[in-house]
C-alpha cells in the first residue's frame, strides 16, 4: 500500500514536473489546474509603452482584483501621456487639426462599451466603460459621445499638444495620406488580461490613424476587430491598419480560432494569412500594410503574430514584466 502511495505520489510530482514544461500527456483538466495555477494572472499589451501600461494593470492584478479594472488602469497610462502621440491626451490629429479618439472595453461578462470619433476627452477608455456600465447601447461616437461624456462629469480638455500641431502644419504642406508600416509605431494600446479568479477582459485606445479623414473610424472602437473577448475561451487585441483589421473581424476571428483548439500564437499566425490572402486577392501591396495581433487563452497561454517585423509586445505575469517581438510573416 506504501508504496502504492508512493509510486502514486512520485508520478504526480513527476507529471505536474512535465507538465509545467508542456502540457503534454495531461488531462484538460490537470492542464487548466497546473496553468492557472503557474501562469494566472497576466496581461499582455501591444507595444514597448506597455510596458508600463503593464505595470499599473499588475498593481491590480497582483492583489486579486478584476481583469477588468487592470485593463482600464493599464491602458489610462498611455492615454494621460501627452508623450504618446498615438493615444489620448497628445495624440495626432485628423486632416482638420482635430484630435478624434476610439476606444473600446469588455469584460468576462460580455459585457462592451465603446466610443469613436471622440474629442476633447482625455480618457476615452473611462468613457467607453461608462457606456457599457451606464447606457442601454453599446457604442456612442462624436458629438453624442461627447455629450454624454460631459453628462458623466468628464473634463473637456484641449487634447492638441504642440508637437502634434507642428507635425500636422508639416502634413498640411503635402497633404498625402500615406500611412507607412511601423513609422508611427508605437501606436494604439491593446491590452488583454486574465485574473486571479480566471477571469478575462480587454481594452483598446487610440487616436487612429494620424491625419485620417474628419469622422474616419478604425478597428479599435469596434467590438470583434480591434478587440475580443470570450470569458470561455480567450481574448485578443490588435494594431495596425485598422481598415486591414474590419475586413476580417479581426479579434474575434483570433477567439474563434481558438475555440476550434488553435493556440494562441496559431490563431494570430492563421488570421494574419487572411489578411494577407485577402491584401494578394485585392491586387494590393502587403509592403503596405502592418498588422498585429496578440491573443491570450483561458489558461494563460499567449502568441503574437504580425504581418512584418518592427512590433512588440509586453507581457507581464509572476515571472516579471518584459516586451517580446513579435514574430512576422514577411521575412
Ligand atoms: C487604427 N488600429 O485606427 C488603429 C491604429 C493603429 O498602428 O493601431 N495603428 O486603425
């Protein structure tokens, strides 16, 4: 019987030993307990300023508190930087000098809030959360988001900095919407995180894309392109030319692959092809394009994929905060 005992007790210690390494020959259920057991919580988040977006969304995170409250905080980082000049306060301007903001939020309820289109608001990101939390709709854009904002006690604030103003007089001079990948680079902030109690939620925000037309809207307000989340499954989040991002439904796309038993890392890999089969199929130039995803399971797993080199991504868990470059399809 002893050593029934111990035999039994040895081949635990030796299979939670080979599981920690790779899964591999465990049940889904030993998966999911030895996993959350190592890897809960984490956040990942696009881009180097993620890393200190991480940094506050793990100030929540480490004390047991919601995924959804960490996002929130996380994402407010870069928002409030007038540094960032492709988020909130100090991001670029549209064509007409205006700073138009989109951001979006969703919890492990499926619960969403999202706002497009918005001036004068520092914080996008806190009024998306209101919308969700406080309207009967899902989504307000431009003057009726900024009124409601205003209706929640949000501050109206000039949100142009003097950089960015400078940058756009340049512009003006050529007035040639030309995006090119990776030069505004460190642009809208994904995040995506899992709590304690096994918990997802994501947020995205952004000023768009810099001197885009007057009302234009990317994927980062819209649910299932710019940001996805399946309390079941996974979350994703992605940057980049966000029109490349709505043609396929981006994030959600991500989630779905999942759920068929892609990973992470495979899911973003397989949505990036899409895009770049469709970018073949319509006779455009993939040199053109940049698109990131990053994506995280319900276990803690996590990937990136992007279409060409020059993204990163910062993950933050137990083991420490880091940024990680994403792999890249075209070599
Ligand atoms: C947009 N996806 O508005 C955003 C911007 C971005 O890299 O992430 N640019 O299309």
């Amino acid at each position: 019987m002893t050593n029934r005992r111990n035999f039994i007790k040895t081949a635990a210690i030796a299979s939670v030993a080979v599981a920690l390494n790779s899964f591999k020959g465990e049940s889904e259920e030993a998966k999911l307990v030895l996993s959350n057991k190592k890897i809960k919580p984490i956040v990942l988040s696009t881009w180097r300023f993620g890393i200190q977006a991480n940094e506050a969304a793990w100030d929540i995170l480490k004390r047991n508190g919601r995924a959804l409250d960490a996002v929130e905080a996380g994402v407010k980082i870069p928002e409030g930087d007038p540094k960032e000049r492709s988020v909130g306060y100090g991001g670029r301007p549209d064509r007409d000098g205006r700073v138009t903001l989109d951001a979006c939020i969703m919890d492990e309820f499926s619960n969403i809030g999202s706002v497009a289109c918005l001036e004068y608001i520092k914080h996008p990101i806190a009024v998306a959360r209101s919308v969700m939390e406080k309207t009967p709709h899902v989504m307000l854009v431009g003057d009726g988001a900024l009124q409601f904002a205003l209706s929640q006690g949000f501050v109206k604030e000039n949100l142009l900095v003097e950089e960015s103003e400078k940058e756009w007089k340049e512009w003006l001079k050529t007035s040639q919407y030309k995006p090119i990948a990776n030069i505004e680079n460190h642009d809208t902030i994904g995040m995506i995180a899992l709590d304690a109690n096994g918990n997802l939620s994501g947020a995205c925000t952004t000023s768009g894309m810099a001197f885009k037309m007057h009302g234009r809207v990317g994927d980062s307000p819209i649910i299932g392109a710019g940001l996805y989340v399946d309390n079941e499954i996974g979350a994703a989040t992605a940057t980049g030319h966000g029109e490349e991002v709505i043609r396929i439904s981006g994030c959600h796309l991500v989630v779905e692959l999942m759920r068929q038993g892609k990973s992470p890392q495979k899911a973003c890999e397989e949505a990036v092809a899409r895009i770049v089969k469709l970018t073949k199929n319509r006779n455009k130039n993939l040199k053109d394009i940049q698109v990131g995803f990053i994506a995280l399971n319900k276990q803690g797993e996590y990937g990136s994929y992007c279409i060409q080199g020059g993204f990163n991504y910062a993950v933050n868990d137990a083991t420490g905060n880091r940024l990680i470059d994403a792999d890249y399809f075209l070599k």
